[in-house]
C-alpha cells in the first residue's frame, strides 16, 4: 500500500471536473440547485458571472467564489465516493469487509447533507457566507477522516491471499505444515508493514485527524476443497464441507496465535472470521472438471487494516 502516493491521486480526482451524478442503487439526487455566478470573478460548470467587480461589491463577489469553490469540491467528492463504491462492488461478497460498505455509506449520506446545506444559503449575506465557512470545514474533514482513508481500505480488500492446501495442509489433514504458519507469518509481516504506512499517512498531515493512533486488522477466511473422497455423493460432500471448515478455523487459529504476539507493540486490535464453503467453487475460479484440482483446495484470506475507529462498530 502506497499511501502517500494514493493520497495524491485521489487529491487529483477531487480537482477535476464532474456532472451530476447518480446515488447508490435506484436512490437519486440532484448535486446542486446553485445555477448560474453573479459576479465575472466566479466560473460555475462552465457558466461565467457577468456582473463586473468594484471596490463595493468586491467582498459580495469573494464570498460568492469561495463559496462555489465548496460547492465543486463537495460535488467531486460526492462522484469520488460513487467510483469507490463501483470499485467495492466488484470484490465477491464472499470476501468483503463490511465495515468498508458502513463507511461508503456514512461518507455518501455526510457529503450530500454538504450539498444539500450549502444549497440552502444565500452566500452573498454574512450570515450565509459564515455558514459557507462552516461546511467547507465539514468537507475538509469529512475527505480526510473518511473518504481518502476508505479508499485505502477498499485497495487492500482487493488484494486476496490464498494460501493452497498442498502447501499448508498434509493430505486429508486440517493441522496446519511448518510451510503454512510461514504463509501465516509473511501476511503478519504485510500487517505491520501496512500500520507503518498509515503511520506515515497520519504523519504526513499537521493535524491529528485521528483521535489515537489504535489500529485494526479484520481478515475473512474462506475454506474450500476438491471433490476428492469416499463414499457416496452426498457422504463425500459431508466430509468435504467438514474438511474446508476445519482447515479456515486453523487458519484462524494460527492468525490468532501470530497476532497475539504483536498487537500490544503495534495497539493493534483484530477481527478474524471463517467459512467453510467444501466443494462450491472459490470466487472467480472456472471449474476445469477434475475431482483433484488443486487450485480448489485453498483458504482465501481477506484482509484490511487500519485505523480503529474506521474499522470498528460500536
């Protein structure tokens, strides 16, 4: 993960232009009611204001500027969050992170409200221009708390590790092999790896737009096995889905283990759950129709880490 790198980019994609956009699912809304600048000072959508600036309107057409210049960022960072959610939904939901959908979610509702609000004041008056104020501040933190951040979130939820059971397992076994805990360790090793980044992301920003620097990891284990075994059709599929539930739960187990030995060095807190799915086939895999492919005896292991309060459900 390329934080800082990441945060640059997306910094990109909240500067260019955009048009109205569409909400989540067959939700809609209009991003904006503001139509057309008054003063030349102002270019909205394309639209220039035409009345010239003088010494006595001079503080009228500043505050009607940094008022569209709100209202744009607050529009592109509504689109930003409409591309992270189509980006999200492409992940099977076998290997999600619910709390990333929460988030996606919070994040649409706050920068609407945004929108909604700074449609609701005259930015000319005082009053309005004071309260223009107010909501860019929201913005502002609403971009670093939530949207940048989740958008590193949704990058490391598309990255799938796959440790194969060949290579973790003996034959018709669940205990895991001295190669498969090495499996484990080197995805421990990402684990701090990726709470340094974020170190260096919280770093990067002079203030603290986190309250602690406490850290979560969730991971998501999915089990899945051939179609070898004895017996008859459903006897063999019993064995199977028995097999793939025991293997993810001593993938876990071993998570567990390997955590526990780093979460106080790192204030690192953590979330494991696994399935066991026996002969149904992984996510985006073509069966090839032989009982003994080994590409079908893994354990998928999703993964994200980052701050706590994003990660965390009360």
């Amino acid at each position: 993960m390329r934080l800082l790198i990441t945060f640059t980019l997306l910094t990109s994609i909240i500067l260019c232009s955009c048009g109205n956009s569409k909400g989540f699912g067959k939700r809609r809304y209009t991003t904006s009611s503001y139509s057309k600048p008054k003063y030349k000072t102002t270019t909205y959508k394309g639209q220039r204001g035409t009345k010239p600036v003088n010494i006595f309107n001079k503080k009228q057409a500043n505050r009607e500027k940094a008022f569209v210049e709100t209202l744009e960022k607050a529009e592109k960072a509504l689109k930003l969050i409409e591309e992270q959610k189509a980006m999200y939904s492409k992940i099977d939901s076998t290997e999600k992170i619910q709390q990333i959908d929460e988030q996606l979610q919070q994040s649409f509702i706050k920068s609407q409200e945004i929108i909604n609000n700074l449609n609701s004041i005259n930015p000319n008056t005082a009053s309005g221009h004071q309260k223009a104020l107010e909501l860019a501040s929201e913005l502002n933190d609403l971009l670093y708390k939530q949207v940048f951040p989740v958008g590193e979130l949704i990058n490391s939820n598309r990255k799938i590790a796959r440790i194969g059971a060949d290579i973790g397992f003996r034959t018709g076994s669940w205990e895991l092999t001295e190669d498969g805990k090495k499996e484990i360790t080197n995805l421990i090793d990402s684990v701090k790896r990726e709470i340094d980044e974020w170190k260096k992301y919280l770093d990067h920003h002079n203030e603290r737009i986190f309250k602690n620097d406490e850290f979560r990891t969730i991971i998501l284990i999915n089990g899945y096995s051939d179609k070898q075994g004895v017996g008859n059709s459903e006897e063999r599929k019993k064995y199977n889905q028995e097999l793939s539930e025991k293997r993810a739960s001593a993938v876990a187990e071993e998570f567990k283990k390997q955590l526990n030995l780093i979460k106080s060095k790192f204030k690192l807190d953590y979330e494991i759950k696994f399935v066991g799915h026996g002969e149904n086939l992984p996510p985006s895999y073509v069966d090839n129709g032989k009982k003994t492919d080994p590409n079908r005896r893994v354990s998928s292991i999703s993964m994200v880490v980052g701050p706590k309060i994003l990660l965390y459900n009360e």
